[in-house]
C-alpha cells in the first residue's frame, strides 16, 4: 500500500472525527486534535497497521 492510498483510507475513516493520520518520514502517526493542541497516539511504520489503530481509536 502506497503512503497516498493510506491517506485516502484514513480520510474515509477518520471523516468526522478529530482523529487523523500523519506521514512522517518513513512512520505514520496517528493524531487528535483536542482544541489547539494535536496529541500523538501512536506510530506504526505499516500502514495497515496505522490505519487499524485509527479505526480504533475513532471509534471510541
């Protein structure tokens, strides 16, 4: 899976919701914003990986 097929993905899943899903070099890290502030949830150097803990983590 391509860096830009991921992010079309967690579009899909994070639409919606303040959850979002970032690349960072060769990581992806999944983020919330929470008023000003963007919090780090977790980074996964697999993107299906990645977009699993973002579906979780929208979810709740």
């Amino acid at each position: 899976m391509t860096t830009a097929e991921a992010l079309d993905k967690a579009r899909d899943i994070a639409r919606g919701s303040t959850c979002f899903l970032m690349p960072v070099g060769g990581v992806f890290k999944i983020c919330r914003r929470v008023d000003r502030r963007v919090i780090t949830l977790g980074k996964r150097t697999d993107a299906s990986q990645a977009l699993s803990l973002l579906r979780r983590v929208c979810n709740h």
